[in-house]
C-alpha cells in the first residue's frame, strides 16, 4: 500500500493524482482533522503528529510514505526520514524542481502556511537549484479553513484570495507554487486572479509523478506493493464536509474510518 496523511482534506489532491498516475495501486489515506490545521502549529507539534500518522499508516501496511502536507514536509521530513526504513516522499521538492524546470523569467511565487512560509524551505531549495531565480512568498492563512469548510464558490474566498495573490501579481511572477495541498483545490480561482501567463505549480502532481519514477526503478518494491485499486480513509474526526468534498474530488464513494489522533 501507498500511505499518505495530511491535516485534512487537502492531501486528497495527492491521493486522486496517485490514482490517474498509478491507477490500481492500493492505497491507505490518514486525514488528521481532529488536529488541523497544521500551518499555525509549532514546529515540535507538526513533528510529533508526522511520526504518529506514519506510524499509524505503517501499522495498516503501508510500505511507501507520502508526506501530502507542506507544513509537515517543511518542518518534519528529517524526522520522518530518521525515525522510519520506508521510502519517504514529500511534496514541496518536486513542486520545486518543476518550478526552476518549467519558470521562463525564474521569477517565482509562493502561496503556503504561515508555517511552511516562515520555514523558508521553498526558497532555500529554489535558490540551491538555482542562485539565480527571485523568489516572493506570501502566507495565506485563512485558505485552508476556507478549504475545509468547502466555500469554494463563495464570493467571500474569491475577494480573499485576490487580496492575498495582490502582492505577487505586483512582482510579475510568472510562475507560482501551490505550497499546500489545500489550494489545488482552489486552483481555478487562483489561475484567474494570477492570469493565463503565470504558470501554476501543483505539488499533488508534481509528487505522484515522482513516486511513479521511484518505483519503476525500484521493482522490488513495486513488486511488494497491493494493486487490487482498494482506498481506505482514516480520519482523526469524522465530518459531512469531509466525506461530501471526497465524494466529490475523487468520484467514488468514501467510507471514513475514524481513528483517534495521538
């Protein structure tokens, strides 16, 4: 099984990426509701509950990790990785890589957490691949609560989002980083505020590409790996939104599995 956590409903962007690039691998999903979000956590928190929900997704069979959050990816994959023999993905990378590979001015933006912003992860890594490139960051708190309480329609998220895109439409970017799994959800909201020329990075696909190349070279292990297209989803607190926005994003019925955190 592939496992894959997030602080909620926003890493479902990753698990429907993994099922078009990877179709019939089965895959173990763990949305950590009762604790989201994750963003405006210290960082010794967001670390603490990455060990507890690979743990959790190991104990169900997974044998490949993907971190589906940007916050616990910025601040808790060392640990992750220390802690835990699996093969570990996490999805601000690949987005970087795509970023620098895909960027024509290298002028690129970021939308995130306060947490993964403050992290300066995406810059650190940008500037590595490239010295060159400028890079704006902008955090975008009240997006995921947005998300989680699905106004994705609502004329309230469109004014908030426009505000919060303001200052990166200022700076002329041409390419701008999803840097939450939340936001894929946004995405059409944002392409239009950003305009047809400003390329959009989002990380779920970004990642699940990767995963995909990581097991076509490593049969071994893709040998090992369930393809029956089974999905289970645990979640630490059971909500109608939830299951309604699954419902909706992966076109299938989602039985939720409760779990308590911690």
């Amino acid at each position: 099984m592939i496992g894959i956590f997030d602080s909620g409903i926003g890493g479902l962007t990753v698990v429907k990426a993994l099922m078009e690039y990877l179709p019939g691998y089965d895959i173990i999903y763990f949305g950590d509701t009762a604790r989201t979000p994750y963003g405006t956590k210290s960082s010794e928190t967001v670390k603490k509950y990455a060990l507890e929900n690979t743990e959790f997704l190991l104990s169900k069979g997974a044998k490949v990790i993907v971190i589906a959050c940007n916050t616990a990816s910025s601040v808790a994959m060392e640990s992750v990785a220390e802690n835990f023999d699996v093969p570990i993905f996490e999805v601000i990378t690949p987005a970087v890589e795509l970023s620098i590979n895909t960027s024509h001015k290298l002028c690129i933006g970021i939308i995130g957490t306060r947490a993964t912003v403050k992290s300066g992860i995406y810059e650190k890594k940008i500037k590595e691949l490239n010295p060159q490139a400028k890079v704006y960051s902008r955090a975008c708190p009240l997006l995921v609560p947005l998300v989680e309480e699905g106004w994705l329609k609502k004329p309230e998220t469109n004014m908030i989002v426009k505000k919060y895109l303001h200052p990166l439409k200022v700076r002329q970017i041409d390419t701008l980083i999803l840097g939450c799994t939340h936001y894929p959800l946004l995405k059409n909201i944002i392409q239009k505020k950003m305009g047809k020329k400003v390329n959009i990075i989002d990380s779920s696909i970004a990642v699940a590409n990767n995963v995909k190349a990581f097991l076509e070279k490593h049969k071994n292990l893709d040998n090992m790996l369930s393809k029956k297209g089974r999905c289970r989803f645990f979640v630490s607190d059971v909500t109608e939104q939830f299951e309604k926005t699954a419902t909706s994003m992966l076109k299938r019925k989602i039985n939720l599995e409760h779990v308590s955190s911690g």
